[in-house]
C-alpha cells in the first residue's frame, strides 16, 4: 500500500462527500486507502460516508476525542508507506497525490509534504508554509508587523514571506489540512500528541518531524481548496480556548524554559482579549 489517506470528520457531513469525492478522483493511478474517523458526529456523517463510498473504511469514536486522537487512531489502522491527514472541508485536485508521492518517492529527506492551499474565494492561504513560532517570530505575528512587511524574512518569518508562494521551500511548519508524511518518519518522531484537542497539533508534529532528521516541504504544485473553519468547533468560545491552549502546551514542549512564564503570560493576554471582543460582539448583536 502506497498511501493512506487519513480524515477525521465532525458534523461535516457535506464538507466531507466532497473531500471523499475529491480523494477517490486523485487516486485513480495510485494504491491507497481512505479511512475516515468520524469523532461521534450528529449530522450522519459517518453514516453518509460508508453508503455512498463503501471502500472507505469507517471508524466511529464513541465520543468527541478530539483531532489528535482520532488521527492516531487511523494512523494505527493504515497501512501505507506514507500517511496523509486530511480536513474533510477540503477539495484536493486530481494531480495532488501523485505529484506530491513523486516528491516524497524522490526526495528521502522530506518527512512531510504540504500543499499550496487557497480558500473558496481563490485567495492564497499564507498558512501553507509557516516557520518555527519562536517568540520574536510570533510578536510580529501577532502585533501585526507580518501584515506590514509581507515580504520580510524578519517581520513575516511566521508565513515564511520571504518565501515565493510559487517555489518549493523547505517550510519547518506544515498544515494538518493537508500533510503527508513518510511513515519511517512518523515512526521516529511519534504519533500526534493528544493533548492537543484541537489546533497546535500539526505544529508540534513538524517540529518532532523536524528534530527527528527530517524536512518539510511545502510544494507550490500540489493544490487544494481549504473551507476554513468548517471542521472546527462551532462554538467559537470552546474553540479559542482550545487554541491558546495549544500554545501554552507547544510553549512547553518546544521553547526554550526561560521564554516560558513571558510567553504564557503574553497568551493569556491574547486569550483575554480575544474573549472581550467575543463578548462584546455578542453584547453589539442583542
């Protein structure tokens, strides 16, 4: 088996005959699996998914464990010599697996591959290629300085502005919408670490692929179609404090421990604020 092709779903159930429809018309040449693991969805998601596409194998969770979890679990029922975790609000083009198992075939220091990702509207989607969060990479982020300077290698070194959307580039943070690993890679760097329920998951597999020998690759050449958002948490409070939870477990996995108390208490502001104009949108609507 060449590829597995690994998507977590939750109540995305339209999002998610699409991504499958999408899937099975880019692997018509290759040998691959699909399995989708269906995190307890309510919308017959999982149901839909084994009527209308029964060769892809269905998992269903007991219960909502969030992204990490369910990604190993469909990494430990795969059997491919390269894995790809997939977003079901996805849209994947008819020469994207082949064209990145061409590169991955041919590159053995690339553990993980991304793809050139753009929203619905067609935009460019900057998330495609990211560099190590390092605390001075995340305060220009953060206060805006990436948005002024697009291009710098010093205020956008988040989005790897310096970087042509349009070349390949070794990119040391890839999305989990779309990112296809060397197994060997997965074996040295481990599986997905769960205490990221949702968001900082994809950032933390990276890094470990990273520090296990390996190198990411965004290429500009393997496309897809991210719906942003539609494969989150709808509730958008639970959903922020998932995210600056993620930050504070990566801040402790990866950084140095002298950055940990003035990171944490910059994410903690970032929380609070993000909160204050949560509620106050709410307040504005009544």
């Amino acid at each position: 088996m060449e590829l597995s092709v690994i998507i977590v779903s939750y109540n995305v159930r339209d999002y998610l005959r699409q991504a499958l429809k999408s899937v099975f018309e880019a692997g018509q040449e290759i040998s691959y699996e699909i399995i989708v693991v269906d995190n307890h969805s309510s919308d017959g998601s999982a149901e839909m998914a084994e009527k209308e596409f029964p060769s892809a194998r269905i998992i269903a969770s007991g219960a909502n464990e969030g992204f990490s979890a369910a990604c190993n679990r469909g990494i430990n029922g795969s059997s491919g010599e390269y894995v790809l975790i997939l977003n079901p609000d996805t849209f994947v083009y008819p020469d994207a697996l082949t064209k990145a198992l061409l590169f991955m075939n041919s590159h053995p220091e690339a553990g993980a591959t991304g793809a050139r990702m753009s929203d619905g509207n067609g935009r460019f989607l900057p998330e495609s290629k990211r560099g190590f969060p390092s605390p001075m990479t995340s305060l220009f982020k953060f206060s805006g300085m990436g948005r002024l300077f697009p291009r710098s290698a010093l205020f956008n070194g988040y989005y790897l502005g310096s970087m042509p959307a349009e070349d390949v580039c070794r990119a040391d943070i890839l999305t989990g919408a779309f990112m296809m690993i060397r197994r060997e890679a997965l074996v040295k760097a481990g599986l997905f670490d769960t205490r990221y329920f949702l968001y900082g998951e994809d950032i933390d597999m990276s890094w470990r692929i990273r520090k296990a020998g390996y190198y990411n690759y965004y290429l500009p050449d393997v496309q897809i179609i991210h719906y942003k958002g539609k494969s989150a948490l709808t509730n958008r409070e639970v959903s922020l404090k998932h995210f600056y939870k993620a930050m504070k477990i990566f801040t402790a996995s990866h950084l140095k421990k002298g950055w940990h108390i003035p990171v944490n208490v910059g994410v903690t502001l970032l929380e609070k604020a993000a909160m204050a104009r949560l509620y106050l949108e709410r307040f504005i609507k009544k």
